[in-house]
C-alpha cells in the first residue's frame, strides 16, 4: 500500500523553531508537496521537493531526501498566525496526489 | 486574480435529499479533483477529470456522481446524502502532467461544508 506519515500534533512557543516530520511509502515519486490548512479552510501551497536538498522560502523551509523516503519542514520564528495544520502529501508515478493526514501545529505565547 | 470558486461555502441538507455542489475556475487548468475532507483527516479523493475524461476512485460511493460540462465547471452531486456524508467538500485544479512547468501543485477552492440534518 501508498502511505504517508506524520506526526498529529504539535506544540511550539511563538519566537521559536519547528520542524515537522514526514515519511512516505509511494509507489514511485514525482514530487513532494506541503500544504497549510487553518481550521476550516481549504489547503494552501507552501512547497514543492522533487530534488534532494533543502529548499528555502522565507521563514519555511522543506528539505526532501528520496533515498530515505524523509521530508520535513522547517517553520522559524514561529507566529501566532502560523497555527494551522501542515499537510505532507507525494506525487507517484501514476501522477496520483497521496496525502498525510496532517500534522496539527499549535503555537503558545 | 485567476482562481478556484466554490459555491456555496455552507448547504445544508435533509437526510436523503439531493444536493449539488459547485466549483469554477479561471485558472484554465485541464485537471479539476472532487475531495471530501472530514475534520483531522487527510482530504479523501472522489473523482478528477483530465479535461472531459472522468476518473472515479475505486471506493467513492455510487451515491457521489460528478459532471463537468466545460473546463471551467465541475459539479458534485450527491443523490441521497447521509449522516456520515457530512463533511467539507473541496474542489480543486492543476496542470496536466507533461505540461508547462514542473511544478504540479493542486490549486484548491475555499471548500463547502456540508451538513446533513
């Protein structure tokens, strides 16, 4: 079976550092994408691997190793606002999106 | 500003009463995707149509039906909803693999929260 996991949730400190980690088990790979997702609303780009390496962007950062099936993404200074939920979701070979569940990231003052 | 347009943001429903959700875009993308997204769950695939061409997953109900009468429309159409069918409903757009640039991310509507009562 395609699986991707990710941890439910998080907590982090606003100021502060976060990564959040995302295996995956696909049948073959054509890119890795994260999404953002507030409560109740639709999910949002953040970014895209399909390289090994980190790619930065701002504050967020996501990092993609093929050989280990790993991404995380790194979210620095960590606001408020930035309190939502990071979808891990991979392209396979059929072009078919497979999602995580999502990782549920809370910030504290 | 091109986009993914989703109506209505909120229906709801009577158990078994027929409902129809809608999504346009102005993106001009060929592929549109019907997902269902129940709360801290990962967003479940119904159908996606490259262009015309419709793809229904293997386990979306039969009570779920789709039509697409151009590239700019996509409709969801659930014959007899029930309680478990209650969730948010997102529509959303990408490329089709093999063309523009390589980036194939999903473009996706603000979504429709069905409820059935």
């Amino acid at each position: 079976g395609q699986n991707i996991d990710q941890p439910t949730e998080m907590t982090a400190t606003e100021g502060a550092i976060v990564q959040i980690n995302c295996t995956y088990q696909t049948s073959g790979f054509n890119g890795l994408f994260w999404y953002q997702q507030h409560a109740g609303e639709a999910p949002t780009f953040l970014s895209y691997n399909v390289l090994d390496g980190l790619e930065e962007k701002g504050r967020f950062s996501s990092f993609l190793s093929r050989s280990k099936g790993y991404s995380y993404l790194l979210l620095k200074e960590l606001q408020m606002k930035d309190s939502a939920s990071y979808l891990c979701a991979v392209i396979n070979s059929n072009y078919q999106l497979i999602w995580g569940a999502g990782t549920k990231l809370i910030i504290k003052p | 500003d091109a986009m993914v347009i989703q109506n209505p943001r909120y229906q709801v429903t009577q158990f078994g009463k027929p409902v129809t959700l809608s999504c346009s875009q102005t993106l001009n993308h060929n592929v549109m995707y019907w997902y269902q997204q129940k709360s801290s769950q990962a967003p479940k695939l119904l159908f996606h149509y490259y262009d015309k061409d419709f793809n229904n997953e293997a386990d979306t109900p039969d009570n779920f039906q789709s039509r697409r009468p151009n590239t700019s429309f996509c409709f969801l159409d659930i014959r007899s909803p029930g309680l478990g069918d209650a969730a948010m409903y997102l529509c959303a757009t990408s490329r089709e693999p093999g063309t523009g640039g390589a980036v194939l991310e999903q473009y996706f509507g603000p979504g429709t929260r069905l409820t059935v009562t």
